[in-house]
C-alpha cells in the first residue's frame, strides 16, 4: 500500500491565469496544518519499497513532490519543509535548469524561472531530493518510441553529472504514459515512474499522486475532502491537454 503521495508544481507570488500556482502564504499554511495533524514525510526509497510490497507504510506517512523544478521552490517552498524538518521531491526538466520556462505555454504572458543546478546543490542534503521530469517536458505519449528514448536518457544523465546522484525515478510530463512509456523508462534507468491524478494500479512504473492545484483545502489529499479533490484534478488534468495542442500549434 502507497502512502498519499502528493504533487505541487509552482509555489509563487506572482500570479497567473493556470491553477497550478499556489501562493507562499497558502502553502506554508498547508504544511503547518499537515505538521499539527501528525504527518510524517518519506522520500524516494520508502515510496518505491512500498509499491514493490518490501515496505508497509505507516498511517501518518505522506510523500511530497514538485514538477517541474521552479525557482520559487528554492525561496518559498523549500525553507517552509525544512523548518517542519519535511522531505521532498523535485522533478526537474533538465534543459531548462537556470531558464525561463520556455517549454510551457505563457498563460497571462508570464515566464517563470527553474531552478538552477547550483540552487539543486545547495538543497542536496537538506531533506530535498532531485529527480527527473524529463528533458524538455513534452507530451511523451505524443513522441516517437526515439524521441521518448532521449528525453529520457538525456535528464538522467544530466542529473548524474549535475549533482553526482543517480536519478532513480521519472515524473511523466501531464502524468501521460502508458504501457510503452512506464517500459521505456525502466529501460532507461528509472526504478520508478510517477504520474498523476489517475488511480493507482499497482505499477511502480506508475505511482499514482494527487495534485495540490489553486483550490485546495488546507488539508490537500488526505483531509474531508480529498475524494472532491480528486475528481476535480481528473478534470484538470484532462484539460491540460490544451497545453500540448497550443505548443503544437
């Protein structure tokens, strides 16, 4: 059994038009209130011992994530898990480390900044642990078997000689992959695959996260309300598509 594994991606003062962003205010408030109901974090290890059936997790326990890597982690996000002594997990897309967010369509016509290795560097060790989010953040199930081959490939390495750690798992962009994407990323390396939203089948190559989006509660995931948000982050992530067919264009 997994313990609830949720997902953050941007936790930001400036504003914009998409719901992935949380404000710095609401977010230390979400982890003080999971801090006060008794949550304990695990990271990547305890997370994949469990849905390989080698752990049990305990019923306090949570794993945090962040997609995508943004800068605002490093002033807003990471601080507010240390001082809980949190743990964390950030998928970076690797080729954008230190850059604009370029890859993402500008909703409203703001850029947001990654963070860069030296910002990763300087968090290693402190409870926050790096991980891959591919190298571009496309849509892997839109790329050829090649193309998701290289994304793939491509951010693993980048992390190993970036920050001297093997990169022991892959958040899927859109949490869209299916059976030849999970296969394509054990073949590359990752001992586990995360996506989102969607319910857990019992793959590690697919560990099933609730996304922390702009409407949730002060409890995310594992208050009153976590089966409200769980629908709501299945509508989101369809939609998200839109996205992709933008970039396309």
């Amino acid at each position: 059994m997994l313990p609830p594994v949720l997902a953050w991606h941007k936790v930001e003062r400036r504003h914009e038009l998409g719901v992935t962003r949380i404000s710095p205010r609401r977010f230390a408030r979400q982890i003080e209130r999971l801090a006060r109901a008794g949550w304990k974090t695990v990271g990547l290890d305890e997370v994949i011992a469990c849905a390989i059936g080698e752990r049990v997790a305990a019923p306090n326990e949570l794993a945090i994530t962040f997609d995508d890597g943004y800068r605002g982690l490093r002033d807003h996000a990471f601080p507010i898990l240390d001082a809980h002594g949190f743990r964390a997990t950030c998928f970076v897309v690797t080729d954008y480390a230190g850059k604009l967010n370029r890859w993402d369509v500008a909703y409203g016509g703001r850029r947001f900044a990654h963070l860069a290795w030296r910002d990763m560097r300087a968090w290693q060790g402190r409870g926050i642990e790096f991980a891959s989010h591919t190298a571009t953040h496309p849509r892997l199930t839109r790329c050829s078997s090649d193309e998701v081959r290289g994304e793939l490939a491509r951010s693993r390495v980048a992390i190993e000689q970036a920050l001297g750690v093997e990169a022991p798992a892959v958040s899927y962009p859109f949490g869209a992959a299916g059976e030849r994407e999970e296969r394509l990323a054990r073949e590359a390396g990752y001992r586990a695959g995360f996506g989102i939203a969607r319910a857990w089948r019992g793959s590690v190559m697919a560990i099933a996260r609730v996304p922390v989006y702009v409407w949730a509660p002060m409890m995310p995931a594992v208050g009153s309300l976590r089966t409200s948000e769980h629908l709501a982050a299945l509508v989101a992530n369809r939609c998200a598509i839109g996205t992709s067919l933008i970039r396309g264009v």
